[in-house]
C-alpha cells in the first residue's frame, strides 16, 4: 500500500497509508479526525538510477500516446535489433531491464 500525503486545515500535513482506489478520497486528520484533503507531492527522484529515471519518463510520455520511431531514428541512437539465443528467446541487449518473450 502507498503512503499518501494530507494537510489538515487545523493540524497541518500529515501521511496515510491506502490502497490505491482510496488514494483521491480525503483522510481523517489524526490529531482532531477531520477530514482532510490529499496533496499532491513530487517524488522523491535524487537517488534513483539515471537509466530508470529515463525510462519512467518516456512510459509517462508513452503512457497516452507511444511514441513512433523509424529504423533510422532507432539505428541512430544506437538501439539494437533483439538478439536470439542458441534456445529460441529473444534477448535485449540494449534493454536489460526487460524480459524476454
């Protein structure tokens, strides 16, 4: 479950674990129980990777509409074809973090 982030008009912030479909409605405040609204906060970025901040923010951007690229544009980034093993599975090599079909 996620932690979530609410300020109460009286108390001030405070965080509450929920489920996701939970996650939009409003939170009894722990110091006066009042019901308070969620706020939104960016995440905590710093110490991720900077290949996996790369690649969630192409799958937000990819999220509504994916994006379309040509071999060409492909080939200029350096983007590899999947390679097959020796068993018939196809490998990534330039995405590692996928697995394999």
């Amino acid at each position: 479950m996620p932690l979530y982030n609410y300020a109460c008009k009286d108390c001030g912030p405070f965080s509450d674990w929920r489920s996701m479909s939970r996650a939009a409605d409003p939170a009894s405040c722990p110091g006066c129980d009042e019901l308070a609204p969620r706020t939104i906060s960016a995440p905590f970025l710093a110490n991720m990777d900077p290949n996996n901040r790369v690649a969630h923010q192409r799958n937000e951007k990819s999220a509504h509409e994916p994006q379309m690229a040509s071999r060409k544009q492909l080939d200029s980034q350096g983007v590899k074809p999947g390679i097959h093993s020796h068993h018939g599975h196809k490998h990534h090599a330039t995405r590692p973090w996928m697995i394999g079909h």
